[in-house]
C-alpha cells in the first residue's frame, strides 16, 4: 500500500515539473541581430522589396536602412564597417573596388523633367549641354515658348549629377553662371514643379516620375523606361549596387547576399 503510494507521489512530483518547465524554448536563430544599411535613395526600392523578402523568412534578422549617405558615403562606410551593406548607384572607382566587394542589383537612370505646362517633350544630347552651358537661355530656341530657361542641377557629389555630366561633357563639366544647385531628389522634383521655365535632373527608374506639375523629357528620341534602362538604350544610365566590405561579412550579411544573388533574390529583383 506504502509502495503504491510512493510511486503515485513520485508521478505527481514528476507531472509538476513537466508543467513548470513548459513548452520547449524555440531555437534562437543564429543570424539574428540588426544590421545597418546605408547610402543614397536610388537603389532602395530594390533593397527594401530584397529586405522585406528575406525578413519574412528569417524574421529574427532586423536591417535599418539609412538614405542620407549618398554613394560616397556608402562605399567609405562599408568599407571600414562601420554599416554592413552600402547602396551605391554610380560606378566604382578603382580605387574602392580594391576596398569593397559588390553585387548589381540593378541600373537607375538620371532623368531630365520640366514644368508640366512646357510645349517640350524631348531634347537632344547637344541641346541639354548648350542649356546648362548657357548657350540656349530661352525655351523657344527648343520649340517650347517665349520664356526664359531656369536650369537646375544637382548637389555635387549626387550620383544623378555625376551620371548627367558624363553624359554631355566629355571633360570637365562647364557649366553657365544661371545654373541653381539643388539639394535633393524631392526638393528638385518641388522646384521644377514650381518654376515654369525650370529644368532639373532627377534620378528614374521608369518614365513615370513621382510628384505632380512636372514631366520627364526623353533624351535623344529615348524615353528613360525600365527596358531602356535595361537594354542601356538610355544612355545616362548608372548602375546600382550593394556594396561590402572585403574582409568576411557577419554571418546573417552573407546569407542575406546568397539570397540576393540566388533565385528568390534574382525573382524580387525582376519586378524592376
């Protein structure tokens, strides 16, 4: 009777543990931490749709994506580590090559747009650079109306700058004394929009630029689409890159690269 007892305590005994201990504690994913990403804004619709992609399969991997470092930050950042993966959207020196890897993950335009009233639809290579040169100063020289050209350009260090003066000048860059430097891809999208005979340069991956009262010209007969940017039947054109550090990259970054270079990768990428 004593011995049936004792074993119906140990049972108990036993039972109050299992409950106490619970269910088991899931595995801690072996990647999980928060990563930094940083550079300019041309490349981030891609890597956000690449972050959001492989988030969702390993959820305990965090990234904070910062855009106010432009490409020149970007490389110098990641080079040192002090962010993981940089956005580049211009071409590598040689220089940085020898200080970062990259991956491609795909190709931006730099887009010329005018006030949404202008008559002007399209512009030839030679007359861009005699507008920003300040050879031509009034639109109806083009076929647009009696009113003065207000040429805008970016900041300097901007990859939409940098793609646009390779482009037209086949050395250094000379510029006319009207020419307004503007901070900023949305600041240039609001100043065109508000000048009427302003033209400005901006950073596209499609011929259908965000912001209202403004419209994209093509160049050289060729609208900036996402086949052209594609095939480089749009000539100023860049590519766009996540960029690291040579030295080994922190476990969770280098699964996330083979999955950017790998076939889930290479599918979210096809959608731009």
């Amino acid at each position: 009777m004593l011995a049936g007892v004792f074993r119906t305590s140990q049972w108990v005994v036993l039972a109050a543990i299992v409950a106490a201990c619970g269910a088991p504690t899931p595995a801690r994913d072996a990647l999980s931490g928060t990563y930094a990403i940083g550079g300019g804004d041309a490349a981030l619709p891609q890597v956000q749709a690449l972050v959001d992609a492989f988030v969702a399969k390993r959820p305990a991997v965090k990234f904070k994506i910062d855009t106010s470092l432009g490409s020149d930050g970007a490389v110098n950042l990641a080079a040192d580590r002090t962010i993981d993966l940089g956005m580049v959207s211009r071409d590598l020196l040689p220089s940085e090559s020898e200080r970062v890897d990259h991956v491609v993950i795909g190709a931006a335009g730099t887009g010329l747009i005018v006030h949404a009233s202008n008559a002007v639809n399209g512009l030839s290579g030679a007359q861009v650079q005699d507008i920003y040169a300040g050879r031509i100063k009034d639109w109806s020289v083009v076929g647009g109306p009696l009113l003065a050209i207000v040429p805008m350009v970016r900041e300097k260090g901007s990859s939409a700058r940098t793609a646009l003066e390779t482009y037209l000048f086949a050395s250094k860059p000379a510029y006319g004394p009207g020419v307004i430097e503007i901070q900023g891809g949305e600041q240039m999208r609001q100043a065109v929009a508000a000048q009427r005979g302003g033209i400005g340069t901006i950073g596209v991956q499609s011929n259908d630029p965000e912001g209202a009262g403004i419209k994209l010209l093509t160049i050289d007969g060729v609208a900036a689409t996402k086949q052209s940017l594609r095939d480089g039947t749009y000539k100023i054109r860049r590519p766009l890159y996540l960029v690291f550090a040579r030295t080994s990259p922190a476990p969770a970054i280098a699964a996330f690269l083979d999955f950017v270079r790998g076939p889930d990768g290479q599918k979210v990428l096809d959608r731009f």
